[in-house]
C-alpha cells in the first residue's frame, strides 16, 4: 500500500523557485514513501506575502516531477481566535437586554407588584438561598476583618431586605452572581493565551532504545537519548541535531515564522515544527526543563503575580469604601430614604476597578510570549510604559558578537604566526567572543595551539596565561598603560577596531585587531524608539573609546567606553538617581548583573541560554531589536488599555453614584448598572490578547 506523506511548505520569505527546491530536496529523503500530500500553509502566505507570488504551479511540478501526486490544496483553516471577542459582543447584548429589562420591570411596577403578592419569608429565603456563596464569601471575609468587592452590594441587599423590599434584594444577588461569573470568564480569557501556548507542546516522542524506535510520553525522554522527528512534526525535545537536514518553523519559541534551516550540529527546540525533512536528535533538555517548558513557566509565574496587582487593588479600597460609606449616610440623612441608600451600596461595586489592571496586563503578557516577548510580570509593562533611558550594550547586543581579526601586527622580530599561536593558545578556554575570533584566526592559518600550563581570565580586561613557559597576556591595550603610545596602536585605534595587545613576559610583542558586525536591524529600531520620545540612548562597553565613537556616531547615540562590568551597574544606578526609569539591553550572559539592577532589564536572543531566561526582566527569544521598540509600544498600549479602564470605571461609578445618592436610581437598576463596566473591561482588555494574533 502505498505510504502517504504530509509535508508543510511554509511560503513566508520564499521566492517559488526556494519552494520546488525545498519541495525535490524533502523528497529526496524520503525514500520509499509512495505518496506525497503537500499542504501550503496557506494562511501564512495570507499573512505574510504576496500570494500570487507564489507560484503554486511550479511546486505542485516540482512534486509532479519526483513522480508524486499533489491532492488540491486544502482552505485556509479559519482562526478560532475569533471565538472571544464574539463571544465577548454576544454578552454584552445579553447584558444590554437584561438592564433594559429590569429598567422596564421597575418603570412599570412589576417588581413592586410581585414584592406584594410574594409572602415575605418566601422572598427572603429565595434570596438566601440564590445568594448563599456570596453571602459566605463576604461574612467570612468581615470575620477576618477584610472586605470583598462584594461587601458593599451585600449590604446594599441587607438594606433592602430591612425595608421588606426582597425583590430588590433579590436582582441585587442574581448580579452579584452574574459579576463573579464574568470575573471568572475574563480571567480565563486572558489565561487562554497561555493555554494556547502549551497546547504546541507535544506529548510523545519517538525514541531510539536499543536499536529500535519506540514512541514514549515526553516526560520519559532522558537527556543524552536519540530523538527522530519525521517532516511535519513538532519537536517534542530540546536538542543538537546529530544527522539529517530540515527546515524549522521555530515560531513557538522566538516567534518568527521565517523558518530556518538546520542540519548536524544545530540547535533545535522543544514546540518547533520540523516542516521539511527528517531529524535525528540528541536531547539535551526535556519536559519543563527545556526553552518552552521554562517560558511556560515563566508566563504562569507572571500570572501569579496578579496579586501584586491585587495588592493596588486593596490599597484602591481603601480610600474608596470610606467615600462610598459618606454618600451612603449623607443620602440617608438627607432623604430619609432606605432604597436610595441602598442603591448607592449597590451601584458603587468596586470589582470592576480590581479587574481594570490585571486583565489587561495578562492578556498582553499573553499576546507577547506568540511574538517571542517574554514578560516577566506586569510590574515591567508599567516600568517599560514610563522608561525614558535606554542603555545598550554593544558586543553582541548591538553587533552580532561575532567578531573577526582583521590584523596581525608585529611589534618586533616576532612573526605574526607565531603572535597568533601564542595568543590563540592563551585564549583556548576563553568563553569571550574575541577569544573565539582570534582561536578562529589561527585555525584558518592552520596553526596548532599550544596547551596553557595555568590560565586566568581578567573579568573586562583580558586573560592570563602560561604557555610554553611564557607568561602570555591578551587583551585591552589598557593592560600595558606603556603601550598607549605606541605609533602602530594609535594608527589602528583610528579605524575604530577592537584591539587586543598580546604581551608575552612582559613585553608586547604584537597587536590584534578585530571587527565586529552592527546588526542590520538597529539603526531602524533606534529611530522607532527615538519617535517613541526615548531620547536618551547610551551605548555601554568595554571596548576602547575609538571603537564605540565610531558605532555610536554611526548610530546618532551617546556611548561610554573602557567600561568593567561593575561600572555598567554603577552608571544604571546613576541615572536611577536622578529620578531616570531605565531600560537596559544586553546579551545577557556578562551583563546580567546590570540587566537585573535595571528598571526593565532586557536580554537579547535568550532562547536556549539560561542566564538570560534568568537575569532579564524581559527576554528577546530571537535576537532582532525590531522587537525592542515593539515592547515599548506593547507596554504604552496596555497601559493606555489599563488608563481606560480605570477612567471609564471611575466615571461609570460617578454617574451612577450621583444618580442613587439622587434617589433617581432604584436598587434593582443599579444592581443592573454595576456589571456593565466589567463588560466594557472585557472588552477593552480582549482588544490586547487580539494584538499578539495578528500572525
Ligand atoms: N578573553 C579576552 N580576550 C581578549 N580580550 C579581552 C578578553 N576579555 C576581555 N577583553 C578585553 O576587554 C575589553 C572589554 O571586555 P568586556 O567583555 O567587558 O566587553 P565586551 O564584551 O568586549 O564589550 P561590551 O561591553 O560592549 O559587551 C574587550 O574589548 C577586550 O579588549
Ligand atoms: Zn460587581
């Protein structure tokens, strides 16, 4: 029988002829499959391109060609992110309904009218019996001295119940009901961002165990196993690819849906979609230990923190109660009139002002982590909203971090060879990227590195070691202050390189130059933030002050150079002293201690690296800084979403205030009228979770 095969071609950035090439080469490897299903994911060529660009013709030749049937193409699956905001209209034409309903009952004196013909007891005990959880909930919280958001409404029905009004008190239950169920929905709405999220993550694997393939629930996979994954799956480990080539749709992770192409050696991720071609993997993380597990975890735990929003709440109460406590005895002093003091109780609701903040700010947390932002709690939506310092790092933040020796100069009878051997071997265990530049540089000239007897890195400055019985030391020029002068120093100083000295027992012998690469994406999100009104950009580093004038004139930003890690920190703590909310960029892995002291610490590309999972505030899981300013503007949105909120609540509450102090709102009205802002929250909030969808 013949095997069919369902294969993905992802269409974004692809001209057609990549398509068909990437088409022949997936079915290259598929040997012995006599069938080929292709799906275009159509709905990204929606989203991403020019459809007619895609030549659909040549691909389905392509397939054709290798002697495979292409079926039609399937339609473009609907998105179910629509069910929400639907849902969120139906409800608020129920709630418009329901509030004109009771509006129309009061007006025409229905309720007054089944007030009488009731027998009190049996209204009273309705009312205790429908409104029995919440009256629990609110007594329990009065025995411990708290208040609910509930507390006032409760009241407001014990009032009406104490005038023999049990239909009011009724309606005024039935709402309370109706706003805890709204409360719990607009919560879960807001959690459905996260749900969506862990839905992408798979739950078996296919495993090599001793010579054979077995499928396992992932939580069983062990680091150090064999993992396959076959085209079209997602892969359910992290992991270095150890045989096979495919094309990855890492979106999961980093949210780009350009996907990418990996091969032996490459590192691949837990959740990303294999779309093209088979994989052999080494599993290196598993379960809520890899990249997705911990950017789960880390959006849960930024839901958790819901209570220190919670907290803003409280404090919020507390000013509040007394206010709506005044209007209530005025009101009574004043008119005499039970039900309109009643009605102020019950119109003054305040869970409307407690779900203001948290909604908004889950939903965008939420939204981000689809576009690979990691929000690590509310708190830094509103630092970032408010940030007016940014402060970048520049070897590897700004620049690619992956630095080249441009030259080797001899300062005496020295060859450059052997400079370049000696220097090499000094850095063999340096972390550092010149490190790795100047070992690439001597691997290219194929020299062979010598071991180092001893070897000690210089935090900011260079490293130390003993080889060959030399004392060789490599790095910043700053290392041999008698050096500076030198006429070769000063000449490549000028071209705005990085420079290493290479000293050996005690004498410079040489110096290396290195250049590194200015991310193409930086001066076009510069110039979004700068619109954004952050003016105050500095450039941070460790690099000599030649270097980084260079960069930062390139880039139109102020910089401060031959810095040590400690100063980093010491210059956020300056500007946080001058009353400054500062955001800082870095790689992460040097620059944690910095990014952590921060306002909003951000750490560019941490999908994969630990440290900056750890350090940031916030973490770029694909390095590209077009996603800074949108942080920037994601912050300002939700704040300006939470700033709505409170406002349209606060002047809801107002009016409706005024009306009941008034005596022109009756208790049963007001009831009505104090879930309607809930509704408008919902709405509102839901306008954030919809932003993040737009892929
Ligand atoms: N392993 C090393 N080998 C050679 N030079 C080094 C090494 N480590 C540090 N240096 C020297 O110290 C300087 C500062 O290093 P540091 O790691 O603090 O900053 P950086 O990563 O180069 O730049 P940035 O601060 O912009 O990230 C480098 O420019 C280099 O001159
Ligand atoms: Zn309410």
């Amino acid at each position: 029988m013949a095997k069919t095969v369902r294969l993905e071609v992802p269409i974004k950035g692809m001209d057609c002829a990549q398509c068909a090439h990437h088409v022949e080469k997936a079915i290259a490897q598929l040997p012995g499959v006599a069938a080929v299903e292709v799906f275009l994911a159509a709905e990204k060529a929606v989203v991403h391109g020019d459809p007619q660009q895609l030549d659909l013709a040549a691909i389905r030749q392509a397939v054709e060609g290798a002697g495979y049937s292409v079926p039609e193409m399937p339609e473009a699956p609907t998105s179910r992110e629509r069910v929400p905001r639907h849902f969120t209209l139906l409800l608020a034409a129920v709630f418009a309904l329901v509030l004109l309903v009771v509006v129309a009952g009061e007006w025409l004196g229905l309720f007054e009218k089944l007030n009488v013909a009731v027998p009190f007891p049996l209204g009273l005990a309705l009312v205790l019996v429908g409104g029995y959880p919440v009256f629990r909930n609110v007594l329990r919280a009065a025995l411990r001295r708290q208040v609910t958001s509930h507390t006032l409404m409760t009241l407001g029905a014990v009032a009406a119940l104490a005038v023999g009004e049990w239909v009011a008190a009724a309606i005024v239950v039935l709402f309370m009901r109706v706003g805890d169920f709204v409360e719990r929905f607009t919560g879960e709405s807001a959690r459905r961002a996260v749900r969506d999220l862990t839905l992408l993550a798979p739950q078996t694997a296919r495993v090599e165990r001793s010579g054979a393939e077995v499928e396992v629930p992932v939580g069983e996979v062990k680091p150090g196993e064999t993992v396959i994954v076959r085209p079209g799956e997602r892969i359910p480990v992290d992991g270095e690819v150890v045989a096979g080539h495919a094309t990855v749709d890492q979106a999961a992770i980093t949210g780009e849906a350009m996907p990418v192409e990996v091969g032996p050696g490459s590192q691949v991720f837990a959740a990303t979609v294999a779309t093209l071609g088979s994989l052999r993997i080494r599993a290196t993380r598993v379960g809520e230990d890899s990249t997705f597990g911990r950017v789960i975890k880390l959006v849960e735990e930024a839901e958790a923190h819901r209570a220190e929003v919670q907290r803003l709440a409280d404090k919020f109460s507390s000013y509040y109660l007394p206010v709506v406590a005044g209007v209530t005895a005025v009101t009574w002093l004043l008119s005499r009139n039970p039900l309109a003091a009643a009605a102020v109780l019950v119109v003054a609701c305040s869970c409307s002002f407690a779900l203001a903040t948290p909604v908004a700010m889950l939903a965008s947390i939420g939204a981000a982590a689809r576009r690979g932002l990691l929000i690590k709690g509310g708190k830094y939506l509103e630092e970032l909203a408010r940030a007016d310092v940014l402060l970048v790092d520049k070897t590897g933040t700004l620049t690619l971090g992956r630095p080249q020796i441009t030259d080797v100069v001899p300062l005496n009878n020295l060859p450059a060879a052997e400079i370049l051997r000696l220097a090499a071997s000094a850095e063999r265990y340096s972390e550092h990227p010149l490190a790795e530049a100047v070992r690439a540089a001597a691997a290219a000239q194929g020299l062979s590195l010598l071991e180092p007897q001893t070897f000690t890195p210089i935090p900011g400055l260079g490293v130390q070691a003993q080889v060959n019985g030399h004392q060789v030391v490599v790095g910043s020029p700053r290392l041999a202050p008698e050096a500076q002068n030198l006429p070769a120093l000063q000449q490549l100083q000028a071209s705005g390189k990085t420079l290493l000295l290479v000293v050996v027992d005690g004498q410079a012998v040489g110096i290396l130059a290195a250049a590194d690469t200015l991310r193409p994406e930086v001066p076009q999100a510069l110039a979004q933030l700068k619109a954004l009104g952050i003016e105050q950009v500095e450039l941070l580093t460790g690099d000599n002050p030649q270097t980084a004038a260079r960069l930062a004139e390139e880039l139109g930003v102020r910089f401060r150079a031959n810095l040590l890690p400690e100063d980093k920190i010491r210059i956020v703590k300056e500007y946080q002293r001058q009353g400054h909310r500062v955001v800082m960029i870095g790689d992460g892995v040097n620059d944690a201690p910095a990014l952590a002291q921060a306002n909003v610490g951000i750490a560019m590309g941490a999908a994969g690296t630990d440290v900056a999972l750890e350090a940031a505030h916030l973490a770029l899981m694909r390095e590209d800084w077009t996603l800074v300013p949108e942080a920037f503007r994601l912050a300002r949105h939700t704040m300006g979403v939470v700033l709505g909120n409170l406002l349209f609540t606060a002047l809801y509450n107002l009016a409706g205030l005024s009306l009941a102090a008034l005596g022109l709102l009756p208790p049963t009205v007001a009831a009505a009228a104090q879930s309607l802002p809930d509704l408008g929250i919902l709405g509102n909030s839901a306008r954030l979770l919809q932003a993040g969808k737009s892929r």
